[in-house]
C-alpha cells in the first residue's frame, strides 16, 4: 500500500485510523478500524464508528497509484449511478478521495453489509437486476460512461460511442491489447482477432441496430459474478456491489453469467428474462451471450495471465464463431433478401457451405412461413469436404444450419483443395482426390439412399468429366451447375447435358464478378453492359438483365442471378419470350466478340478445371 507497505498490520491499521479520523469528516469521532480482507489491488476495512446510542458501520477500501486512484472512483462513480436506479439493491456509497498524510494512497467508502455469501436466489436477484437496466437512462443516449470504470486493476475504455457496435468493438479491442501487454505475445490469436472484429462481432450486433431496430443504453454493473452478488444477513435481500459500470447493451451483463464458475444456472436467465425479453433476432440469443462472455473471459485471462487455461477457453470459442459466421455481416442482408424473395414467389433458393450463409437461409426459411414443399432447396459440398468419409457429416452439418430434414438438391463443387494455404495465398491442392471425384460421388449417392438429399448434381463440371462420371455412377446427376452468358454461352456443354437428361443451371447469368483470385477477366465488362443486349432491351421495353435471364430460360436453362435490392428481385421475375431474330443475334456474340470466362481458377489452383482434351489434373503432373 504505498507508504504503508511494510509495516505490521496493527502500525497499519493506525496509521490509517490517523489519517481518517484527520482528513474525513464523516469519521471525527472513536471509531474501530477492522481489516476485511485484501487482493492484488485493495486492502478492504470495516470502519465502526460509536455513539452514545448507535453504531454505524462502514466499508472502506484503499488502493495506491494512479491506478488505485482512478479504480476507487470508477467505483464510487458506479455506486452512485446504480445506487440512483435501484437503491438497496446496491450498496449506498458514501464518499472517495486521497489521503494526504498517506502519499498516494486512496479509499473509497460506503455503508457497510454483513453478508451471506452466496448467490441470490434468482427471483429477486433478477427482478433487480432487470430494475437496474430497465429503469435506467444514458445520459447522452450514447454507449460508455462518463469515466473510466476497472475491473479488478484493468481499465475499461468508456469512450462513449453512437451505436453498441462501436463500442463493443473498441472494448474488444482494447481487452486484446491489455492480454498483450500483461501476458505477452499471443501467436494463437492471430487471425482470429480479425476474423471476430469485421465479421463476427458486425454479424452479431449490427442486426439489433439496423432496419429500424435500436438498441437502448442500460446501465450495467459490468462484473457481475458471484463474487459481487450476496444477500443481506439484515434484510435477507440480494445486494450487488464492486461494479464497473457503463452503459451497454443490457445482455451484456448476462455474459458474465455464462461460465459454470461464476454458479448462475440456466433459471437464472429465464427469471432475468421474464422480465426483460431477449433482444431480436432471438435465433442470435446464445451466440451473442457467448461473444459477450468471451469478453469476460479475456478480462479474466488479463488479470490472471499465469493461468493458461483462460487464454485456451477464449480461442476455442473464437474457432467456434468464427467457423459460424464467416460471412460476417454480409449475412445479414442475406436473410433479409431472402425473406423478400419468398414474399415475391421465388421458391428456389441457392446456397452453399462455403457461402457462410445456410444459418441465415435456415432462419429465413422459417420465418418466411412458406411451405416446405413449396420450396427447392439446393446447397453445395464445399471442397474441402470431398473425402468420401466426410460427405454424409457436411450434410448434417448443412441441413442443421438450413433448419431442414433434407435437400431437394445436393451438389459436389469443383476440385479439392484443403484449408492450408501457401504463403502466396494460393490452396494447397489435394490432387489424387480431384481426380478420384466418382468417390465423392458415391457417397453423395448415399444420401439420396438414406433421404438426405433428393436429387444430387455437381457444379462446374467439363463434358470430360461429366463421360467419367457418367460411366461409374449409380445415380446420374441431376444437374450441371455452370457459368452460362452471351459471352460464354456453353453450346456443346448444353448440348451435352441435354443428350444426358443433365439439366444446367447458371451461375454468374448476368456475366457476374467473381473474386479476384479466380477471375483472369474482371476487367471486362459483362454482357450486362453490352450495346446489343442495351438495343434489345429498349426494343422489347425491358432492362438488359431481363434480356440475359430471357434468353436463358428460352434455352432451358434455369438462373441463380444473384441481387440484393428488392426491386430488382420484382424486376428479375418479369422475364419476356423473345423472339427468333433476338435470341440468335445473344447467342452469336460470343462468336462475333470472343468468349470470356469470369468465373477461371487455373491461375489459383494450378491447373485447368475446364479443359476439355484432357481431365485435369493429370496423374504424375502435380505442381504443388
């Protein structure tokens, strides 16, 4: 304790007991000072102080430093602003300040509780707690707080901030470098730390503040585990205390509440939230407690760096999300637009496991109220599932996170390539199963044994591949899934699949814009913006993406154009036959302007999925 470090307890209890009967008023008469425990950060007192027909009790507690200084008054400032919502509930606190005769020492006091330490029991500990968020009111309207607040000697980064997003993020932010700075470098992290703060974290918060939804700034206690929740042996009521407030999001608090340590059971959020519901969407509910967690456990992995275990818990759960969200935010405009597709009578519904969006899809599909029949559902093997032994499980996986049974529709995507990348970004390919790909195969057939999936197709697949296939398999493929536009209209491909009873499906049906790791030509404007199809447009009074998806569908090929925008989900829908002159001037643009492919990996995996001579990649000409 500063200056008083070193001196047995009874020189420092009187020492303090000079300083306080000096320098605070309240405490100018005989008082008794008692030692009431310690920690890294505090020592704690129990001051009693006797008059002729009472005694009053109070606790103090002294910490030394800028620190200390700043940590008891974002204490007493929490006190005072919970205090003021809920009363009883918290602790009445009294005062803060330095001593002057104790150079840098400081205390903060209030009144003083014997308690009964352990949890409350849920009802009325909840109905507080909810008291507490409910009843209280930012005064900026804005996320944060007027000071800094500690847990435990870990400053928290208050700054107030406009949306709850925003704020959580600089919090996360500030919670990493502080495990940085207390436990050294953290090679486990790395990745991943970007991976939750622009997609996991936006997925999760950005849905309770967008489309007209908001959120309301609840003042917190900010740590409340069980060890700063007690009852009153006087009252028999619950008592909370030791806060470190902000204004947040009022499901933060719960986060805490999560780990089996800290003893609130699962009655514990159900009273909490007969009282206040949970935040829409609901679907979100646990994976938001779990993020809000994790914050709780890295401050605990902050303060105790030693214990390795906290750090290992945080990564796990930092795997887990990431693997859930990867799509980020971006997610949650895929559930709005697909909801409004339905709305519009779509009743195809294309996605697949590398799209990180069958949770949104599953949830939209529910929420829709669609019939289930009514619906066709297609989703796709991504390529690092190809294993023969790993297809039935990537199934089950998909059909949990899309909230069905079964799949009208299951494809195999293109070549594999595992998850471990070169240092030039470029996939590490798993050359002896792209080209054992009738093993995949087989087990896909599996599925449609075993009524997981209704019919079974591949995507991107070559007439060389498709003969191969073709010549093994039990259960021809149901449909072709390949890139098709005026630019790459795919005539002896179509022409192929149609002899085979194939149907193609096309991607990219507007000529679209690939990422650029598998696009050679993205800059290339697609047949979107051509002159002709501009000329065909204004003739027939439609736009030039009615045009592309018209001349599709005349051919007998069904379209997955991909939108996001309302209107043009209406607009796409109003297709128009065209006639004979229309459809073969589209189809001879290629011939005339030379064929483009936006949709090419070659240049990412090494080899050519397309070719035609030979079925790549060749046995014995392995490049990685």
């Amino acid at each position: 304790m500063g200056s008083i470090v070193g001196y047995d307890e009874a020189a420092k209890r009187a020492e303090l007991n000079s300083s306080i009967l000096s320098e605070i008023p309240l405490f100018n008469r005989p008082l008794t000072l008692t030692n009431h425990g310690s920690s890294a950060w505090a020592h704690s007192y129990r001051i009693d102080l006797e008059s002729e027909d009472r005694t009053e009790s109070y606790f103090m507690k002294v910490s030394v430093g800028d620190h200390g200084r700043e940590a008891l008054k974002g204490e007493f400032e929490s006190t005072c602003a919970m205090h003021e919502v809920v009363g009883d509930f918290t602790t009445k606190p009294v005062g803060w300040g330095s001593f002057k005769s104790l150079p840098g020492a400081h205390y903060y006091f209030c009144q003083f509780h014997d308690l009964i330490e352990e949890v409350p029991e849920p009802g009325e500990f909840c109905k507080g707690v909810a008291a507490l968020h409910a009843n209280s009111r930012s005064p900026n309207g804005k996320f944060g707080f007027h000071i800094v607040t500690y847990n435990g000697d870990l400053p928290q980064n208050n700054t107030y901030a406009d949306t709850w997003e925003e704020f959580f993020i600089r919090g996360f932010e500030h919670m990493i470098q502080l495990n940085i700075d207390r436990g050294g470098p953290w090679k486990e992290l790395e990745g991943l730390d970007t991976a939750m703060i622009t997609k996991v974290i936006p997925r999760l918060l950005r849905p309770m503040e967008t489309n007209g939804r908001s959120i309301k700034p609840s003042l917190v206690h900010g740590d409340l585990w069980c060890g700063n929740a007690a009852v009153d042996s006087a009252t028999d009521q619950p008592l909370i205390y030791d806060p470190a407030s902000f204004y947040a999001h009022n499901e933060y608090e719960l986060g805490n509440w999560r780990p089996e340590r800290n003893k609130f059971s699962k009655s514990y959020f159900n009273t909490y939230h007969s009282h206040i519901p949970k935040t829409y969407p609901e679907q979100d509910y646990d994976d938001r407690n779990a993020l809000y967690s994790m914050r709780f456990n890295m401050q605990a992995a902050a303060l105790f760096p030693h214990v390795a275990s906290l750090r290992e818990s945080v990564i796990d759960e930092m795997k887990r999300l990431v693997e859930r969200y990867p799509g980020g935010a971006d997610n949650n405009q895929v559930k709005e637009t697909v909801l409004k597709a339905l709305k519009c009578g779509y009743r195809h519904i294309d996605t697949a496991t590398a799209y990180g969006n069958e949770k949104e899809v599953g949830e939209a599909i529910k929420e829709s109220g669609v019939p289930r029949e009514e619906l066709f559902v297609t989703t796709k093997l991504a390529q690092t599932w190809h294993e023969p032994a790993d297809v039935e499980r990537a199934l089950d996986k998909s059909l949990e996170l899309l909230q069905l049974d079964y799949v009208p529709h299951a494809y195999r995507a293109g070549p594999n390539n595992s998850t471990i990348r070169h240092p030039d970004g470029k996939p590490v390919i798993d050359y002896a199963l792209s080209r054992d790909y009738c093993s995949t195969w087989t087990a896909m057939e599996a599925l449609v044994d075993k009524g997981k999936a209704r019919l079974i197709g591949v995507s991107n697949f070559s007439i060389i591949k498709l003969r191969k296939l073709l010549s093994q398999a039990r259960i021809p493929p149901a449909v072709n899934q390949v890139e098709v536009h005026p630019y790459l209209p795919q005539m002896a491909l179509l022409n192929f699949c149609t002899d085979h009873d194939i149907h193609i499906t096309a991607h990219q049906p507007l000529g679209g814009k690939p990422v650029a790791a598998v696009n050679p030509n993205a800059h290339r404007e697609g047949p979107l913006h051509d002159p002709d199809i501009t000329a065909v447009a204004t003739k027939q009074i439609i736009s030039p993406a009615q045009v592309l998806l018209s001349w599709l569908l005349q051919r007998g090929i069904s379209v997955i154009p991909k939108t996001v925008h309302e209107s043009r989900l209406v607009e796409n829908m109003a297709v128009r036959r065209l006639d004979d002159e229309n459809m073969q001037a589209i189809t001879g643009l290629a011939e005339r302007k030379g064929e483009v492919r936006y949709l090419d990996p070659r240049g990412h995996v090494g080899f050519d999925i397309f070719d035609e001579k030979v079925d790549e990649p060749v046995e014995g000409e392995d490049r990685r």
